[in-house]
C-alpha cells in the first residue's frame, strides 16, 4: 500500500504528457459532481503542460460542459466522445476522427429490440431519439446529458443521418447478453457489439473502441504509450489502461480492470485521481520541469494572453515574465496602466508559488499592494522579477519589481498567496 490511498507498484517518475480519463464512476462521483480536491489537481497538472483527454461513452453534447469546467478550452486537451467513434479538439472544436455506423442499420437493430421486447435509442445532436420515452434508463441518459428524449417508433424513420452509435436497454442481464449474442453473430466484422453497462448494449462502427481512438490521438501527435496515464473503472477503458505508461484502476472498477492495472487508487467518491495526481506528477514537479514556451500558449486565452503576458525564467523562488504596453495594457494616455502591472506581478506570484507548494497544497492569491514609481509608455515592454521574501507553511510573500527595457523601476509589488490543504 503506498501513501495516500494508492496501491501497486510505485514506478519511477517520468514526463507524463497525457491524462486520459474515463468520466461515469472515474471523474465524476455518484452524484454527477467533480471532487474539490480532483479539480484543484487537474488544473494545476495542466499549469505543468500536461494535457487532458475526457475518453466516454457519453455524446459530445453532454462532455463538453465537463471539458469547460475543467478548462480544456483554455489549456488545450481532447474529447473522445461515443468510446471513441468521434474525437474533439476542444479549443477548436476540430474533429479528428470521425466514425459512425450507416442509417441503414437501424431497422434491423430496431426489429431485434422489438423481438427481445428491449427499448432503443441512439443520439442526434441535442436529442435522444428512441422507441421508448419512458424507460428509466434512458431517461437517465438523456438527464446526465442535458438532452432532451424524443419518442418516434418506428424509430428508423426519424434515423436520416449516419449515428455515431446505437443502443439497447434492458434490465435483465439475460436478454442482453442473448441479444449480443444473436447481433455478434450478424454484424461480425461490420460492427462492434459490447456491453457498457449489464443493461447497456452498444452497436459501434467496427474496430472503434476507446484505445483505439487513443492509438490514433497518440499517432496524430507523436507521443509515446509510456508517456500517457489512463484512468477508468470499466469494461470499456480495459484496453486504454492496458496500452499506458501507467494503468490506474480505480477502487469502484470492476475486478478484470484492477487486474490489468498497474496501481489501484481510490474510488470516485474520494478524489482517487487526484491521489494518483498528487502522487505521479505534482509531487515529482520542479521548476526545471515547468515547460514556460506552453504555459505561454496554453495561456493566450486567459486574462495573461490577453495581456500579452509572457514568462521568460523559472525557478525556486524566482519567476520572471515580460508584458507589452500597448493598447491593451496601456491608460488613454500612453503610459501603462497600474492595473494591469498588478494583474502580470499577482500571474508570476501565483506560478512561482504553484511550483513551490506540496502536492496536497493549493494557492490561492490574498493580497496585492503596489508602489508605482515611473511610468513606462507605449510600445516599450515592461520586465517582471518576483523573488520570494517569505516562504511559510500557510503563506508565501512574494515582492515583484517592474522594469522598463531600460531597467528603469516602474513598481514595487507586494503579493500575498494563501497555502491551503486539499481536503
């Protein structure tokens, strides 16, 4: 058993460049909600260039408002949506694969549901079109998703488009596992047919399930298996965790997952990604890993993009960043504007203290007070330094001189950053 919760082989530290995680049982706890302590951990390994790929059976409709609480669109990750048939760009919105199964297979699946007496539904945009508008489990579905259910039977007549996926429902695990056996035997080499859920039958495009979206993410950018984490709980996310550099189950998975992985954390009711976070990349961090050129990038949507923010040096203790002052930073005047000097020393305050905390520690600014002395005008561009003055176990105080180009002291800031413990 290793500190923390986690349990299996400790492996030693690596440049991870990939998170991929599994979202119902695995992101999300039992009441559809993120963790305080997951978030927290998620945002700050992005701040360390790690990127994020939600991998779900889920529609795109219903992750992309998980991916936005996450702040993908800002930092940059992926969505591998419907076990991977479809994968998302976030911040462009790029698809970069797409698979889907031809419309004119909906009447024979719909014959075999009704043959079965099971209910079945497939997604379309913002809609759950299905034969059956009362089946709990649908209803679910659609709600988790934040998708309105419409009932058409039959329901090949409303099926005009190419779905990404079908599925059939029924509580009794009998029927379905007979049903996938009957539809294998038809669709053999045409379509992927597997269980999700004991009353979840999926009909996918053939060869799609989530490692192979993976394979492909992988491919498209060049990264090693070795450098990825994937973390899941279910039938769907055994193959991913089984191609990665680290394969973590967690303490709600089925028993076939916990035997596949490399480590078992805890379940998603207590915050087991943020424990493996904390544990295999935050705890390992140091300024010599911080990659400054994509922070720089990941940032051009934030408030320091849009200041033209960027940071030039880091180390323990010491952090520097440049800011232009142009039409964006500077008074009606010309010359730069004292806000905006306090938003760039509390940016640079907050990375430098980011990087110093433990990994169960997260920063949260308190104070800002600044001394302006001289003014700097338009078209220079204003250099920051921030050394830490004091370092204490619930704050850190940080001073920021800002310097023109011609290392002329502009402000004198002080920062104050509140050090609090993950619960």
């Amino acid at each position: 058993m290793l500190d923390k919760g986690v349990e299996g082989k400790k492996t030693d530290y690596m440049d991870y460049k990939l998170l991929v995680l599994d979202v119902d049982g695995t992101l999300l706890t039992d009441e559809g909600k993120i963790g305080k302590r997951t978030l927290t951990a998620l945002r700050k390994v992005q701040q360390t260039g790690v990127t994020i790929v939600l991998a779900s059976g889920r529609p795109l409709h219903g992750l992309l408002p998980i991916a936005e609480k996450l702040d993908l669109d800002k930092y940059g990750g992926y969505i591998l949506a419907y076990n991977g048939a479809q994968i998302i760009d976030v911040p462009t919105k790029k698809v970069l694969l797409s698979q889907t199964i031809e419309q004119e297979s909906i009447p024979f699946l719909e014959k075999e549901a009704n043959k079965h007496g099971v209910a079945i539904f497939t997604y379309n945009d913002s809609e759950v079109l299905t034969n059956d508008a009362k089946n709990p489990y649908i209803l679910r579905e659609a709600a988790i998703n934040n998708m309105k259910v419409r009932e058409v039977k039959p329901l090949a007549s409303a099926v005009n488009f190419n779905p990404y996926k079908c599925i059939l429902v029924n509580d009794d695990v009998q029927e379905i596992e007979q049903l996938e056996e009957e539809i294998k035997m038809r669709l053999d080499g045409v379509m992927n047919v597997f269980q999700t859920e004991p009353y979840f039958l999926e009909v996918v495009p053939k060869l799609i399930d989530k490692a192979n979206a993976l394979g492909v993410l992988l491919e498209t950018f060049s990264i090693d298996a070795k450098q990825i984490i994937v973390i899941g709980n279910g039938k769907a996310d055994y193959s991913m965790i089984q191609m990665a550099g680290l394969g973590v189950a967690m303490g709600n998975a089925i028993d076939s997952v916990k035997r596949c992985a490399d480590v078992i954390t805890k379940d998603n009711n207590e915050d087991g990604i943020a424990l493996i976070l904390e544990e295999y990349i935050l705890s390992q961090i140091t300024a010599a890993d911080i990659d400054l050129e994509l922070l720089n990038k990941r940032g051009k949507h934030a408030l320091m993009g849009n200041l033209g923010i960027q940071y030039t040096y880091a180390d323990a203790g010491r952090i520097e960043a440049t800011m232009p002052v142009d039409e964006r930073t500077r008074q009606p005047f010309g010359i730069l504007h004292g806000g905006a000097t306090l938003a760039l020393a509390e940016t640079i305050a907050g990375l430098g203290s980011m990087i110093m905390v433990e990994a169960d520690e997260f920063v949260v600014g308190m104070q800002v007070s600044g001394n302006h002395i001289s003014s700097a005008h338009e078209g220079d561009t204003v250099r920051a330094v921030a050394t830490i003055i004091h370092k204490g176990r619930s704050s850190h105080v940080w001073n920021i001189d800002v310097f023109t180009s011609t290392d002329k002291l502009v402000s004198s800031i002080r920062v104050m950053n509140s050090i609090l413990k993950k619960r």
